[in-house]
C-alpha cells in the first residue's frame, strides 16, 4: 500500500537502514543544538523527509511506523491528498489578508461546518485562531465576557496548553509550568473522575468526583462566581484518562443549572480520533463551548472556538481576533482534512484501531503484570505501566525503557501521564492493519525484553 504524499508514492512499511537516529540525523541534531534553543525538546531526534499514511521517513532512508500523528494533529494522514489539493490551490492565490481587514470564503467555510459537526442543534458561531492554547484562552475571554464573572474552574491531570493562563489551567508542574510563574489568577482545580486510581474503585468514581468537584465548587469559589468549567472529555497529556461514567453529565447539570459556561477542550480528542466526531459526542455532552485544534487542518496551524450564538456574540466587535487566525492556507487545509473523514469514514477506521489495539493489549495485560490499565477510545489508546498491579505504583521507567526500544526498532511511540508511566497510541486513522499490527508486534517484543 502507498500513500500519496505532495505527488509521490510513500511506501507504507517499516524500513530501518541504520541505527536510530541515524549519521545523517545526528549531524542535523549538532546543528540544531547551536541554533535551537535548548527548551524546545524532541522525542526522538530523527529529522522527517516525508511522511504519509502510517509512516515517516527520516534524512538516513529509515521509515518508521508512526504511533504519534504528531500528536494526533495528521489523524487524516501528514499529506492527505485533499489538504494537499486545496492547500496548494490557495497558496497560489494568497497566502494571507487577515481576515480582520479583508475577510475571505474559506474562514465562513470552516466556521459552517464547525456549526454542523459539533454536538448539539442550536445556533452555533465559531472564531478561528491559531492554536489549542489559543482557542482555550478565547473560550476563557468568551466566556467571562457572556457571564460577567471571572473563576475558571479545571480539573486534575488536565492540560490546556502554555500560555500563561493555559498553564494556569494545565494541572501538571514538568516540563510545562516549572519556573515559569507567577500564573494568572482566578484558576481554581478541583477531582477529575481517574477510575483507575479511585479509592473506591472505578464502579463508584463518577458519581462520587463529580459530588467532590461540584462541593469544592461550591465551598471554596461559589458558583455564581465562575465563568467556565473546562474539561477534556478524555484527557490528554494527563494520561488519557476517561472520566468514569456519570461524572460529565453531573458536572454539565451543575454548570446549566448555576449558569457556568461549560467548554469542552476538544484539542487532542476531536475530529474522529476517538471513533466519533467529538468524544463528548460519548456519553451525550452538548458543551456551550467546544475548543479544537490538532487534528482539525491535517497537520496546518489552526484553531478554533464553536459554541451557542449567544455566548460568542458576548465579546465585544474587534474583542477576538489576532493577525494569522483562521489564515487562508490552513482554513482550505481543514476542509480538506474534514473532506477526507467524510469521504473515508474515519470514525469507522478509528473504531476498528480501537479493536485491533485493545485485542492485543489485552492479551499482552495477561503476559506482562506491569499493564496496569488499558484505556482510551477509537485511535486514542494508552495503557498504564505499574510497578506492582495491586499498590498501582507507578512505573514510569518502564515506560521510557520501552518507548526507547520501540523506537531503536523503528516504531514512533509517545509518553504522557501525570506520573510519567503512560504509553499512549495514536496512529493516523488512515493507517493500514498491517502496519498497525507490525507496530504492536514490537511493543510487544519489547515488553518481553523489559
């Protein structure tokens, strides 16, 4: 199977022709030392030539099975046939206005089928920015503007993103926050419902976080004092986690009822990466609010905000904005990105990696103890590493050891989680079985050797 990638066939299979990263990389990697600053970290230091479909080819002709989508950003592959297309036909005729001085179709394109995809049937408008931090910062200044109040409420284990009031919000300290305060006020974290970890087990956590969170609410901020309750339905960087059942609708009830926005930061879960639109599409969640970026342009910077008219017509004419949102190139790369879910089924492809990937990780839980949990849905998988599967401990060394084998045998895997011990999955939905299998073949290789 090949992939059409800017016009040439990219073989789709795993190719290692050196070590990882190879001579070719590392010399790049001497170079971007001096150049680069240091803060700028890299998972695995090997410089991309092409990529498409389920792989990426390095400078040294390795081709690596991608487990990443550069972080769920090229769900419809890293040069769908479509964004290329339409890219490529308005670079030819401009590249930006800004869309605050002369606007232009493609901005109220994106912003129309926003309306249509996301959750629920009410009068939707949407503004485009460049970023998930972007879009989480506009939905906070949104969302202030319509309430006239100013507490953002979030929860444990989420990230929103590394602005200054995106790391606010975003509850881990390494590497996003450290050194890097004051943060802005008015940020208040309260329980997210981690089955997993809670006390009482995963059978009682919904109902009891969601009773946790709305008391500490209530007790400690007051709810006619905040603006915004902000959650992802299925948490990223925090480690995937799925907040157990009943806890969402319990904190949209809460939010409805006291008259909070509630927004769901879609960033990393939506556009079909967990097996439907938007993972709040899950347990039947209509947020005000919805926040998406990532997957939404096929790998090109944009943003958005999409939410009930009223709630976004509360900001003030010339009160949102910023030079390059919604620029022109990136709006005809989302459209191509949303032509090609539709036109593939992408949900469908992500409900049968979820199959695949949850089948075979199930089978290695019962071979290797340090499985702990297997979670996630569609093409957003994780599983857990423990030290001990009874004290749960948390074994993030594991985890490293094994991305790192992973990768030396050609296979891109990432880390996330609050304790470091979280190996997540998320392959381009367009990737084929074989790959997909070849790629958990070696997970599970280097499981063994762990």
């Amino acid at each position: 199977m090949t992939e059409l990638s800017g016009g040439a066939a990219l073989p789709q299979e795993r190719r290692v022709v050196t070590a990882i990263p190879g001579p070719k990389s590392l010399e790049l990697q001497a170079r971007r030392l001096n150049a680069v600053a240091g803060g700028v970290g890299s998972v695995l230091p090997v410089f991309t030539t092409r990529a498409g479909g389920g792989v990426i080819e390095d400078v040294d002709g390795n081709s690596l099975i991608d487990f990443g989508s550069g972080i769920a950003v090229t769900s419809v592959g890293a040069s769908a046939e479509a964004v290329v297309r339409r890219a490529s036909a308005q670079l030819a005729d401009f590249t930006h206005t800004c869309f605050m001085v002369t606007p232009y179709e493609g901005y109220v394109e994106v912003c129309e089928q926003l309306a249509e995809l996301t959750p629920g049937d009410h009068a939707k408008k949407s503004a485009l920015f460049n970023s998930g931090a972007e879009a989480v910062e506009n939905a906070v200044k949104i969302a202030r503007a319509y309430t006239k109040r100013q507490a953002v409420v979030v929860f444990d284990h989420g990230y929103h993103g590394r602005t200054n009031l995106t790391m606010a919000l975003t509850a881990k300290n390494m590497p996003y926050k450290h050194g890097f305060g004051p943060f802005a006020p008015e940020v208040y974290r309260v329980p997210v419902a981690y089955g997993y970890r809670w006390p009482t087990g995963p059978e009682n956590c919904g109902p009891e976080a969601a009773a946790q969170a709305i008391d500490q609410i209530t007790k400690q901020v007051g709810a006619e004092n905040v603006a915004a309750i902000i959650i992802e339905p299925v948490l990223g960087e925090g480690g995937f986690i799925e907040p157990a059942k009943g806890f969402l609708p319990a904190i949209v009830k809460f939010a409805n009822d006291n008259g909070i926005v509630f927004v769901a930061d879609e960033i990393q879960s939506g556009f079909c990466r967990t097996g439907q639109w938007f993972a709040c599409e899950d347990e039947g969640i209509v947020p005000d609010l919805i926040t998406t970026a990532k997957g939404i342009a096929g790998g090109l910077p944009l943003a958005a905000v999409t939410g009930r008219a009223e709630i976004m017509d509360a900001a003030h004419p010339g009160g949102l904005g910023g030079t390059y949102g919604g620029n022109p190139v990136a709006c005809a790369g989302a459209l191509g990105a949303i032509e090609t879910m539709r036109e593939l089924d992408l949900n469908a492809k992500a409900k049968r990696i979820e199959e695949v990937m949850k089948g075979r990780l199930a089978a290695m839980q019962e071979k290797f103890g340090i499985i702990g949990d297997i979670r996630g849905r569609g093409a957003m998988i994780a599983i857990e590493l423990v030290k001990d599967p009874v004290t749960k401990e948390p074994n993030p060394e594991a985890a490293g050891a094994l991305a790192k084998a992973c990768h030396a045998e050609g296979v891109l895997v990432l880390t996330c989680g609050t304790y470091g011990n979280v190996l997540r999955f998320l392959p381009p939905l367009v990737i084929g079985e074989d790959l997909l299998n070849e790629g958990l073949d070696i997970i599970e290789a280097g499981f063994a050797k762990l």
